[in-house]
C-alpha cells in the first residue's frame, strides 16, 4: 500500500509541474496581449509613466474653485500629506549675500524686488562676475542679495485646510492615482483614422475571399479526389507545386496583370486574385480521400449526380476540414498588408483596407502609443475570437471525424 501511494504522489507531484510550466507558457504567450490591452486603455501621461505600470491608473483630483486639481503626496511635518496643485509654474530662487555665499535662503522670485529699483538696480561683484542684486526679506530684515540658482516649483493647498500651503518640485513628488481606463481612446482611433470605413472593407474582403476559397478548394478537392482524367494526378503534382513558389516573386507580374486589366486601386484587386488557393485544394483533396467510397457509390445506386453527391454526402461529412481552410482563409485575409500596400494608393481612403489604416496611424499618431495600440486591439480581436471558436479543428483527429 505504501509503495502505491509513494507512486500516485509522485504522479500527483509531476502532473502539477507540468501544469505551473505550461501555466508559466501560456501567461508568457498572452503578457503581449495584455499589455497592448492594458496599454490601449491608459492616458497619454500613464503612457510614459516611470516605472512603467500595467494597469492604466489615472491621476487623482479635487475641484478648487470649481476647477480640477490633480493630488499629490507631499511631505509635510516629518511624514506625507495629500494635497493638491493649485499652482504649477512658480519660482523659487535660492539667493545668498555677496559677503556669505554659505547663508542662503529660498524665496518666491515673486516675493523679491532688484535692489535700487528697475530703474537703478544695483550690482555686486562675487567671485570675479557683476551680478545683480535683489532686496530679500529675512526675519523682517530686507537683505541685499545675490540670486545663487533658481527653479520651478508648484504650489500645494490642503483642500479641507486651505490655509496649508506648501512649495515642492512637482516632478520629485508622488502623484495619487487609481486604476482607472479611458474607453474613449478607441472612439479617438476610430474617428482619427477612419477605422469604421477600412473595417467594413476589410470584413467584406475577408468574407469574399473566405467564401470564395472554401467554394473553389471544395470543387478542386473534389476532382483531384474522385474524377478521373487525362493529367490528373500530373496537373495537382504542378497545381500543388505553385506553393513553393515566394509571393514576393509574384508581386511584380501580378501588379502588372492588374494594371493590364484596369483594377488597381480597387476592391477587386484584393478580392479575386486570391479566391484560389493550392492549399485548400489539397487540404479537401486529402480529405475527401478519407471518406469510404461506399458512401459515394450508394448515392450513384440512388441515382444521385455527382454534384448532389459532392453537396449532399461530401460537404456534410467535411466541416472540420472546410471550417480549418475558412479559419486560415480568413486569417491570411483579414491580415493581409504587403499586396494591399502595392496595389492600393496611399490617398485612396475609401478602399483602404485595416491593415493599410494602422500603418497610416502609426505614422500619425506615433507620440501617442495608447491610441496606436487601441487600434491594434481592434484589429487583433476579430481574428483572435474566430481562431478561438476554430481551434478544436486544428487538433481534431480529421481523418477520423468524417464518419461518426
């Protein structure tokens, strides 16, 4: 019994490991999508924060005098005290007698005046240079002195106590700020970058070439598999060859067939010259090679026609293998960029395409990260939900799943 349990505890202490490493897999694949998530939804000062934080936070504030004051911690009294900016550019200057340049003192540059007046502003010479000097006011005693250094600084007012004012750095103090997200940074993307136009262009030319693929994958997978004639297996041998062939040697003949035709800078040259694909041939070829030939001769037996037979016995018993080619269909489609970038001209917003948007935005709104990301998340959410609903037909045993 002892060596029993010793076995199942060491199962129970491997199966765990496993799973904190495949946990520790999975929070490192999807940490991008958070971050972009969480990024698209900050301000523009959150943005840039230091250190960088992941949740967006906004800065906190009170309404003084019926205007927005951000919070502060300040320190005040040997410890901290929440207060809030009422002034931001204040300076304060560090001033220091000709005759004792170590007895300095900060005063307000608002609260001293040139000594002598505007008119006949009086000057010392400290450590070889002429400078001016101010009247300072040091224990009711006004002080000639000499201006040392100088700095902005804010001013910080109790709200419940306005009688406690305090002078400090701004950038040297802690801002008070809470998780808070702006929405509104994708209502800003959508109407900068004409969004809405390119996802209905996008969404119609995913749909036609998904469509499109599925129909002609379908009606070439179909005659590889089962018609026989002269060349079959010859003509898919060079049909699935064509996959080996790189796109960037076809953009050049392709662009020039679609100048010849009349096309560029249209819809049409996104959605037609892809509504076939060696791959989804083969991809329904191999599948319909799996389905029993009984089935299909049956349906002959019934007096059924091939084309029935394909539609009705074929295609039915086929999804998992359509729904995986219109999941990579669309996936090619949705986030196709190079082939729309040549054949779409840069001015022509009416046909421009998602992809084609964001790189416009990214060149717009390159000091503005949040808003970028906001319209990457638009972009990317589509894709990411089908892939989801999709994915058990990436695994599926397909072969196996024709017939139940």
């Amino acid at each position: 019994m002892a060596i029993v349990g010793g076995s199942s505890s060491q199962r129970a202490v491997s199966r765990a490991g496993l799973y904190l490493i495949l946990s520790a897999f999975a929070a490192l694949m999807l940490a991008p999508f958070v971050i972009m998530l969480a990024t698209s939804l900050k301000s523009p000062e959150d943005v840039f924060n230091y250190p960088p934080r992941v949740l967006p936070r906004q800065q906190a504030t009170v309404d003084i005098d019926g205007e927005p004051a951000p919070l502060y911690e300040i320190p005040y009294e040997g410890g901290t005290r929440v207060l809030a900016l009422t002034s931001d550019s204040l300076e304060i200057g560090t001033f220091a007698p000709p005759d004792a340049l170590d007895q300095t003192v900060a005063v307000l540059a608002r609260d001293v005046a040139p000594t002598g007046g505007f008119t006949d502003p009086q000057t010392a010479v400290v450590e070889g240079e002429e400078q001016d000097l101010f009247d300072v006011e040091v224990d009711g005693e006004v002080v000639p002195m000499v201006q040392l250094s100088s700095t902005t600084v804010g001013e910080f007012t109790d709200p419940e106590d306005p009688g406690v004012e305090v002078l400090a750095n701004i950038r040297t103090s802690t801002p008070v700020s809470s998780v808070s997200a702006r929405p509104q940074n994708y209502t800003q993307v959508r109407e900068a970058a004409g969004l809405d136009r390119s996802l209905t262009n996008t969404a119609l030319v995913t749909l036609l070439v998904v469509v499109g693929q599925v129909f002609t994958s379908i009606m070439g997978g179909y005659a590889f598999a089962r018609i026989r004639f002269p060349g079959r297996d010859q003509l898919f041998l060079v049909y699935l060859g064509s996959i080996m062939i790189p796109f960037v040697v076809l953009i050049i003949p392709l662009y020039q067939l679609m100048v010849a035709i009349g096309w560029v800078d249209t819809m049409a040259s996104l959605t037609i010259p892809w509504l076939f694909t060696a791959y989804g041939t083969f991809l329904m070829r191999q599948f319909f090679l799996s389905i029993p030939r009984e089935l299909e001769e049956a349906a002959f037996v019934d007096g059924a026609s091939r084309w029935t037979v394909l539609w009705r016995v074929f295609v039915p018993l086929s999804l998992p293998a359509i729904a995986t080619q219109a999941t990579f269909g669309f996936l090619y489609a949705w986030n196709s960029f190079v082939w729309p970038l040549v054949v779409i001209n840069a001015g022509n917003a009416e046909d421009r395409v998602l992809t084609l948007a964001l790189s416009t935005l990214g060149g717009r709104a390159a000091d503005s990260p949040n808003l970028v990301l906001a319209g990457v998340a638009i972009a990317v959410v589509v894709p990411v939900v089908v892939f989801v609903l999709a994915q058990r037909y990436f695994v599926e045993n397909v072969a196996a799943s024709g017939i139940k």
